[in-house]
C-alpha cells in the first residue's frame, strides 16, 4: 500500500462542526500511524481482530480484518457517519420520504422486496398487484399455457432494454439461470445494429418473446431495438398481429407502450419512486422470474430483504453495508485511493462489477451536495473488476506491484452449486492464495533466497530480486456465503445497494438522481442528424465536424 499522508484540513469542507472537525483530525491522524504499520502486524497488535472485523447476516460472512483499519478507526467512523445524520436518513429511505430530492421521488427499492406489512401504505398494494401479474405471466410462459402467434410455446426470451433496464436482469440471470432454466435468454442494449442481429440469428420467430423493458419508454437504444425486433418477427410470421403475443412490456408510461403495438395486459407497471439501477426487484426483474421461476425469484426478494432488517438494525460497526461504505470513504477521503475493484470468484458472477459500475458510479458520481453546493472533496469512486481467476491472469499484476493504491473486495462461496467440481476446491484456493499474496507479499530478502534454493548465480540474483519483490499490505475484503442461491444474490446485491446510500451520506449527495447522462444523449441525437445530411454540422467543433465530414463520404451522406 503506498503510503501517502493527508494534510488534516485537506477536507475541512465536509465538516464545520466543531465535533466533526475533530472526529476528522483523529482519523487523519489514525491514518498517518497506519501507513507506516503492515496490516499483518495488526492482527498481532489486535488479538482479537478477526473476532472484531468479521461480520455475519443472514448467509454472509464479510471479513475486514485484512484491510488498515483498527477497531477504534471503524469506531470514529462510525461516529462520522452518526454525525452526518446517518440514523434519520436511513429512516426517511425506508418510510418512503422523498429522498431523492432533487426530483422530489422516493427510492424504495426496499418496498419491493419486503412483505406486504412491511411496506409504506401508499405503494403496498400496486406492489403486490404487480408481483402477482409478473408472477403469473412467469407461470404461464414455463408452464407453456402462453403461446405464440402460431401456436407454439416460448424457447427464446430477448429482453430489450439497457442500463437499469438491463443489468440488473442480465447479472442475475447470468448467474442464477443454471438453477432452474429451460429456456434460452438473450439481452439486447447496444444500440450497435450487431447486437440485436447476433440475438436474433440465434432465434426461432415462432418461438420468441420479446420483454421491451424500459421505466421511461422514450430510451433511443431500447426503442431502436425493438423496432428491428418487431420488423423481424412481423415478417417471418407474416402480419403485425404477432406482436400481441410475442411482445410484453414493463414501463411506467404504458401508454408509450401500447403506442408501440403492445397490448395493455401485456404491459407491467414501474414507478418513479424506483430508480433504474435500483429496479431488479419490480417487473423490471421479469425475465429473470421467467427464466428461474416465481420461488427462486422470490427467495431472492428474501435475501435482499434479510439484508434491509439487517441494515436498519445492526449496530453500525457491525453492519455490513456501512462498513463497506465506510472502508470506501476512509480510502478515498484519507489514503487518496480513486478506484474500488470486485472480484468475484464465481463465474456466474462474471457481470456483477458492470451491474455494480452502474449503480455505483451513477448513482454517487455526483459534483454537488444535496443543496446545489460544489464539493470539495471526492466523491464516487471508479468501480471496476471480473471473475476470479481470469482476472488473476489478467490484471492482478498491476495489484501486487502497481503503485497505486486499489481496495478490493473478493466474493467467494465455500460450495459450488456444480456439484461435480472438484475444481471448486482450486478455485477457493485460488481466492485465499491472492488475498496472501496481497497482504505478505514477499520481499526482498525472501525472493532472494528463494532463488538461491533454485541454484541461480549470485549476480542473477541481484538482477531479477527487485522484479520479485511484491510489497503485500494491499487492504481487501472477503466476502464469503455458502454457495451462490437465489437468495444469496439478494444478500449480496443489497449490501453494495445499500453501501452506495452510506456513502452518498457521508458525501451529502443525492444517490438517486442521473442528470449528468442527459447532456451526451440530446448531443447524440443532434450529431446523429448532422451525420445523415439532415442538419448542418457548423454548431460543432473543428475536431468533431472533421469526424463528421469523415463518416458522411465513408457512408454517402453528403
Ligand atoms: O441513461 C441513463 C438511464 O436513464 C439509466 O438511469 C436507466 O437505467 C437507463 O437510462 C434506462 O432507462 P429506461 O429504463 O427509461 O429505458
């Protein structure tokens, strides 16, 4: 870990009380007595370390003993967050406030995984309504009840849709369709032409269903895709009618929907009290039901809301989700750390860093604090990963000898859910391998005499040692789970919703909103009318009307 101190008054902007001054001195100067101790030596210095920073709820297991921190650094945390009114945000989250303030909304994912009790008065009855009309959609496509135009039942289901519209689904079908599937699932989001053609080239017409997934149904890419999608099937079968039976729809503007040709009981609810990175949970999570079925499906909500008591009612250093958001601040603010990586050992994980990219760096790359204010400290981090070990044969280079400093968390479960795999053991071996390797490293001393034992001359050795050398203390979480159910997903991906909340308190910003994707999309739809001839390019830059010039003669569009 590269050590790098902090100038104590660096973030003075995130504090003018005088308690949250000093609450701030104290850690700055808890940080500058860490950079010079190895994590290893604090598990000599803690006896009980592991006891203290491992923390249980519900199948997770989530050990932070590896990272450099100290009991009472989590505690002055803790206090932070305390400070920052974390206990009332919370419960303004929860009871369905409008946290989201800036477009005055509620985000209450939450709601949508919780019993019917359990949710505020006002959204406890749509939401049933709509579980049971998903569910029963689900039960009719697996049972083969619902058929296609001519007859058929379904094989392939192509949901169309992108960013929260498409994530969320695709991750956890990716990693849960293994359970119980029958069916083929294709997502499309790409506005690239390729990405709906390969899709389509691998489906029967007859056989397919298309869920055009999209809260606003005004979203370009998904728009464009179901046109192609619907031009596709309308020919093979020869009339428009198809579409009543091969096209649902989940929006919160039904109308749009109905507008594209799609019946109105094919047609799901959204609402604007759930935000697209927050929405796997609601209709949006339609093909996945489809694809594992209402129980499995279900037993994920479960997870997820296990997660939510746990989050409302774990004292704070032992509640997962803040102590996530807490070890992301206290690297980011403190030790100057810019990126956070997720590095699942689990295949079927393969697309969770994407789906976590968006509801991370979405949701807290944010400039202003929750009153319009600039901030002046650093906000969302760059998130980033893979599935273990193909990462490890790709960029674990750039963490055991980088210089720069990347928190990580690794995800792991004891069981496979392949039960034939003898693999699984090398693959957990391999998790436990590169969290060694990242704390102890190996050095100098120790890569020498490793290659006097491999009888190399006295003058190579001096030569290559340095290249060996691997500094370890590089600070990382493991979570561990037993293996990688329906419910087991809820759990997980309600920690990482949750920690970005934790972290948009400490940072005093709004998680919710997404107002800096819009100015790229009017942008595109103007360069894309100057690139088919139909507007003038003059209003661009030199640098962009050279581009534009270029695809017009390559294209014809002069
Ligand atoms: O462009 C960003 C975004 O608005 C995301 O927040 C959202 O998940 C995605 O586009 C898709 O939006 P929609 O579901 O309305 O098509």
């Amino acid at each position: 870990m590269r050590p790098e101190s902090e100038n104590i008054d660096t973030c003075a902007a995130l504090n003018t009380a005088p308690q949250s001054r000093a609450l701030w001195q104290a850690l700055a100067k808890q940080q500058q007595a860490l950079v010079d101790t190895p994590i290893l030596a604090l598990f000599e210095q803690e006896p009980d370390r592991t006891k203290q920073l491992i923390c249980e709820a519900g199948d997770l297991t989530f050990d932070v003993s590896r990272h450099a921190i100290t009991s009472s650094t989590l505690s002055l945390l803790c206090q932070m967050l305390e400070e920052r009114g974390f206990g009332a945000q919370r419960s303004a989250l929860f009871a369905g406030e409008k946290v989201n303030n800036t477009e005055q909304r509620a985000a209450l994912h939450t709601a949508l995984r919780a019993p019917y009790r359990a949710r505020p008065d006002f959204c406890a009855k749509e939401i049933e309504e709509c579980n049971a009309q998903a569910a029963r959609i689900a039960d009719q496509i697996r049972s083969g009840v619902r058929l296609g135009y001519t007859g058929k039942p379904f094989r392939f289901i192509v949901n169309i849709g992108i960013g929260g519209s498409d994530l969320g689904p695709h991750m956890a079908a990716r990693a849960l369709q293994a359970l119980n599937s029958p069916f083929e699932m294709h997502f499309v989001s790409n506005i690239d032409p390729c990405d709906i053609r390969q899709v389509l080239s691998q489906c029967l017409p007859e056989e397919t269903l298309f869920i055009v997934s999209s809260k606003t149904f005004t979203t370009f890419e998904t728009l464009s895709n179901a046109n192609a999608a619907r031009d596709w099937l309308c020919a093979a079968l020869g009339s428009m009618d198809a579409v009543q039976q091969h096209f649902l729809a989940v929006s919160s503007h039904g109308e749009r929907a109905a507008g594209f040709g799609i019946s109105p009981t094919n047609v799901l609810p959204m609402w604007d009290w759930v935000g697209g990175r927050y929405s796997l949970w609601s209709a949006i999570g339609l093909p996945l039901r489809i694809a594992i079925g209402n129980e499995l499906f279900d037993q994920m909500l479960a997870g997820a809301h296990q997660i939510d008591q746990h989050f409302s009612s774990a004292p704070l250093a032992k509640n997962i989700p803040v102590i996530m958001g807490l070890l992301g601040f206290w690297y980011g603010e403190f030790w100057q750390a810019q990126c956070h990586a997720v590095i699942p050992y689990e295949q079927r994980l393969e697309f969770f860093p994407a789906y976590l990219q968006q509801l991370e760096m979405e949701s807290n790359g944010k400039r202003v604090t929750r009153n319009g204010q600039p901030v002046d400290y650093r906000t969302g981090m760059i998130v980033w990963g893979g599935a273990g070990t193909n990462t490890q044969h790709s960029f674990h280079q750039l963490f055991h000898q980088g210089t720069g400093l990347i928190p990580l968390d690794f995800l792991v479960g004891l069981q496979s859910v392949d039960p034939s795999a003898d693999q699984h053991r090398y693959l957990f071996a391999n998790c436990l391998a590169q969290s060694q390797a990242l704390l102890v490293g190996a050095n100098l001393a120790e890569v020498s005499e490793q290659m006097r034992t491999q009888g190399l001359a006295e003058s190579e050795i001096t030569r290559l040692a340095p290249h060996r050398v691997i500094p370890g203390n590089r600070p990382h979480s493991i979570f561990v789970y037993p293996k990688l159910t329906a419910s087991v997903l809820g759990q997980l991906i309600a920690c990482y919703e949750h920690k970005v909340f934790v972290q948009s308190v400490l940072w005093d910003i709004n998680p919710f909103d997404q107002y800096g994707v819009e100015l790229g999309k009017s942008i595109g739809l103007q360069v894309a009318d100057a690139l088919a001839g139909a507007a003038p390019a003059d209003g661009f830059d030199a640098a962009t009307r050279l581009l534009i010039a270029k695809f017009r003669a390559a294209n014809g569009s002069h």
